[in-house]
C-alpha cells in the first residue's frame, strides 16, 4: 500500500542513522532502507543527501544498497479495527507479526504490507449518520461503527478535505475499510471516503478552540484527587527512580481514570518488565462493566532492547492515535512510560547526525520538542462543533532520582501537575509515593468549582488546611530529630498526630484492594473532612488542657485510619455519620479533664 516516489543509494551506515544520496527527499519523510526494506526517517537534507533515522537494526546493511522513498511522513492509520490493538513505535501489529513469524521478537523489513496497522479483508458493520444532500465540514460524524461494547466508532470526515455535499452515503451493512462509505462534491471535485484515512504523526491533530480546563479528572487515587488535581485536557508529569511506582501509579490511572479511551506508551522500558506490564495490561477489566478493558484502548510499546529511533516515534504515534479518538467527541487518557527513555533516543541520534549538543549531551530542541508533546494535551471545541480533550500523563525517570536533570527539569514548564515519586516512600511501603511536599498542581482553582458543587463547599479549605499541617509536619520533624519530642507543645504533638493520620489513613491508598482504590470524590472528602474535623476539635479540647495523645488513643480516632479500608465509595454516607460520633467522643474526653 506504500509506492515508491524515487531511489537513492545508501552512502554511509552509522548505527541506526544512514547518510544516503536521496534526491527529492523531504524532510520526516518515511523511506525503506536497503534490500530489507527497512522502515527510516529523513530527519536532515543537505542538498542531494539526507539523513534517515532507521527504526530497525542495520546490522548488516552496506553502503551501495538501495533507498526507497515513499513521498509520505510517517503517519497513523486511523480506522476501525485500531481498537484493542498493541502496536510497536511505527504502528505495527504486533501480534499479527507473532502469528505470522512465531518469533518473540519482530523480524526485520516487515512493512505495512506484510503486517498492516488495520485489517483490510474483515467486515465491519457500517451506520450512516448523514443523508444524501447534507453538507458536511471536517469532522462531520459520517456514521458509526459498534467495533466494541465500550466505544463506538464514530467515523469522520477527514481533515483531509474540503467542506461539501453528499452525493453518496451507502445504506446500513457490512464493509471493508477500502469500500466507499460515501462520496462527497467538493470545491476540488467529488470525493471518495473511506472508513479509514492516515494522519503524520509529528502534526497535531486541527481543532477549533483550545478551552480553559474546568472539570477534573477523576482517578481514584486521593493523593492526586484531591492535592494534586488534574483536569481533562491536562497535562502531569511523574517522575520518580527505579522501584518508586511508576508503572503501577500509570496502571491504576488506566484502570479507573473517568476518560473513555486511554492510550498506554510503554516507551524504552526494559523488556521483561514492559513484557509483565503488557501481560497485566491484557489481563484488566474496566472496573465499571466487567469487559476487558483493551475494548477501549491501543497500546503502543517499543522496549529499550528495540531500536533506539523507533521510540521518538513511539510517543508520537501514541499522541496520534489519543487525538483520533478525541476528534470523535471522547475523554481521552495518554499515558507515557517513560520520556526520559525517548529523550535518550532523540540525543543519540541527534549526536550521530553531528547536532550541536546542550545540556548532557541532549540536543538543544528538547525542550520544544517536550512543549510539543505537552501542548497537545487540551479540552478543545472540534471542528464539528462538540467538545473533546486529551489528558497526558508521563513518566519520567530521572537517573538516580535526580528531578534536576534536564529532562525533569525542562518538563516542569511545560505540565499543570507534577507527583513525584519519593524512593524513600516507596522503601516504607508508603503508595503511592507521591512525595506531598514537593508536587504541585496549577488545577486547583480550574477545578475547585466542581468539587464545591459536587462534594462540598468547604473542599478548598480543608485541602488547604491539610498541606498546611502536612508542611508543619516536617517542620516540627526537625525539630524533634534535633531536641526530642520533650521540645514540643501539646499542640504541635497534636499537629504530628493529625498529619500521621493524613498520611497513613488518606494519602496511602492500596491498589489492589477493592474498597480503598478507586476512591470516589464523595468518600475523598469525608476522609479528609473527618481528619481536619479531628484537629480542629482536637486544638480546642487541647486548648481546655487535654493531653495530644490522650486524644489520639481515643478508639473513634484510632478507627479513623482504617476507614478507608471499611467504607466502600458508594457507602460513603456512613463517614458524615461518623462525625458526629467522633466530635462527640473529643467533647466527653473534654468534659472529663475539665472535672
């Protein structure tokens, strides 16, 4: 399905960069190298040489051998049949190429036309949306394909063409990807389309209007919930070292994140570890149906033991694939583990085409090229009128946990939230390992709206009340470290008590518990409302002369810290109950001192 538009002849061979005489050649035009036919990149031209980044191993390739140009940029093929898909970088089916070769690993010079991104020979089941005489604008739903219980495929007018008339749209039935759907009268004449179109990869998908977030992203996960919330179409960052949960912190936001479609990059990772992920991935159930949960995803992986170029386009073609389903009207989640890994691949190339390096031997474009992927996370208004976003969560593994490298550091412009990850946490068996202290989240405000309407008016405050006993916390950590915990008042040994019982009965969450993760907004905050009411009340039974700890043993406090792991979300009513109780047990024990 690829044709040729010109050959040239390999000059030089430099591990995965080829220098080749490539006359016509444009720049991120996709080519196949030498007699395998190997899937390259021209990523420079210099008059009548170009430079391809190859995205398979050359070993083995020589100067003199052939270059194919194709006159294309690498591009996603979008259509149905993508969903539940687990493609490489460059979109390559990767079981297909199991089936067809028996070998763990891809063979080298398997192109589109031995293992092709969407199945050309089924038949999908085709419902027209649109009639004989409506005009139709880019992104006009021209019908629906039910591919999968939990999404369906609306099929849209590519931004391929012009606005115009139908002329044709074909009855309710049976098709393949390749019959014509409909036939639509243009400024440029009658056009044929197709249940399926590609996209380059490196260009954002067109919208109308990038709007302010104001809706959260809801995970499940209360450390992100509600200190650092994330809306839809925004973007985080989580950075952490080897061990601190990454790969678990990017399952569970797959797992209950309230997006419709999730888009799952495992870029550079090792082998064996992006081959558990993938065999738990596969395993999952979306926990609202009971389905498999690859009926609403595509999985892109390229590991750290493939070639090196194909992860910079790993990330890309991920991002593709997310605005494909955005454009459809979707809540989309982009997930990416880790970018650090395609930073490498972008320095090495970068370095054996002789670009100046910067910082660490990265080039100096890497931060446009992290702003590039950041911004096309966004809520947008779509060119037919509706609404759409695209959430970006990635990783980034900063060698020996160092948020000062130029990666991490470079990313911190470009996110609206950033959890880092904390091995030390992590080494305490505290998870997530979010270090509280050290994220942020620029959301708050967008989001605070929201949960004021939905959860409870007063959630800004008692989230702020909490870090601020969070940041007291470590203050007074200090303090004891140095002098004792003799040093302290009853009101700082009180402050040590509620900011324990924040971190071990809200901030630590058990992923794999079914009552404690997802944790609904509603149970989020009668958590953290019954924490700050035990300060509150606390400093005043304090205040009366009642010890910290003789508040901290009473068992309604105690019972405080295993809530989490008794009331189900959608019993969260028993907590507002359990305020009451837990006021009134501090007031007796008031009463009594004042004896």
């Amino acid at each position: 399905m690829m044709s040729s538009q010109g050959t040239g002849r390999i000059l030089v061979v430099n591990g995965p960069v080829i220098k080749a005489e490539l006359p016509g050649a444009k720049l991120y035009e996709l080519v196949f190298v030498g007699e395998l036919g190997l899937f390259g990149e021209v990523v420079r031209v210099q008059g009548e040489n170009a430079f391809i980044q190859v995205y398979e191993d050359t070993t083995g390739i020589r100067p003199g051998e052939p270059v194919v140009r194709t006159g294309e940029m690498l591009s996603a093929w979008l259509g149905p049949g993508i969903i539940g898909q687990v493609y490489d970088g460059v979109q390559r089916p990767l079981k297909i190429i199991f089936d067809q070769t028996g070998r763990p690993f891809i063979a080298r010079g398997i192109n589109y036309d031995r293992a092709p991104p969407l199945d050309f020979s089924r038949k999908w089941r085709w419902i027209p949306k649109v009639k004989i005489g409506d005009k139709v604008n880019v992104g006009t739903v021209l019908g629906i394909v039910p591919e999968t219980q939990l999404i369906e495929h609306r099929i849209l007018y590519p931004p391929l063409y012009k606005p115009g008339i139908i002329k044709y749209i074909a009855p309710e039935g049976d098709y393949t990807l390749n019959d014509d759907i409909a036939e639509v009268e243009t400024s440029d004449g009658l056009i044929k389309v197709k249940m399926w179109h590609k996209w380059p990869v490196r260009r954002p998908r067109p919208f109308q209007e990038k709007l302010p977030p104001s809706d959260p992203l809801i995970t499940g996960i209360r450390v992100i919930d509600t200190v650092f919330p994330i809306a839809k179409g925004g973007a985080a960052s989580i950075p952490g070292p080897f061990g601190s949960g990454k790969t678990v912190t990017i399952r569970s936001l797959m797992l209950y994140a309230m997006t419709q479609y999730s888009v799952p990059v495992l870029c550079g990772e090792r082998g064996n570890e992006a081959a558990d992920a993938l065999q738990g991935l596969l395993k999952l159930s979306d926990p609202a149906t009971g389905r498999p949960l690859l009926e609403r995803e595509t999985i892109i992986v390229n590991t750290s033991n493939m070639p090196v170029a194909a992860r910079e386009a790993s990330i890309y073609m991920g991002a593709t694939i997310a605005e494909y389903f955005r454009d459809q009207g979707y809540d989309v989640l982009l997930m990416a583990d880790s970018t650090s890994r395609w930073a490498e691949a972008m320095r090495e190339v970068a370095l054996r085409i002789g670009e100046m390096p910067s910082e660490e031997g990265f080039p100096a474009y890497l931060p446009t090229r992290l702003a590039e992927f950041y911004e096309r996370a966004g809520k947008v208004k779509l060119l037919n009128g509706g609404l759409g976003s695209l959430t970006i969560a990635a990783s980034v593994s900063p060698p020996g946990g160092d948020f000062t490298e130029p990666v991490t550091s470079h990313t911190l412009r470009f996110i609206g939230a950033f959890w880092p990850l904390d091995a030390r946490l992590a080494y305490s068996r505290h998870y997530p390992a979010i270090n509280w202290l050290q994220g942020f989240s620029r959301y708050v405000d967008s989001v605070a709206s929201w949960y004021s309407k939905t959860v409870g008016e007063d959630w800004v405050e008692l989230r702020r009340i909490a870090i601020e006993v969070l940041t007291r916390e470590a203050e007074l950590s200090e303090i004891v470290r140095i002098l004792g915990s003799e040093a302290l008042s009853e009101q700082e040994k009180h402050i040590l008590n509620v900011a324990s019982m924040i971190r071990e009965g809200f901030l630590k969450q058990d992923a794999f518990n079914p009552v404690d993760t997802p944790s609904a907004p509603e149970k989020q905050y009668w958590l953290l409302r019954l924490m700050i009411t035990y300060y509150r009340v606390g400093s005043e039974a304090i205040n009366a002369g009642v010890p910290a700890n003789a508040i901290r043993e009473l068992d309604s406090v105690r019972r405080l810290i295993r809530l989490k792991m008794e009331v189900k979300s959608s019993d969260y009513k028993v907590l507002a109950d359990y305020e009451r109780k837990l006021i009134d047990d501090i007031r007796g024990l008031m009463a009594k001192f004042s004896k």
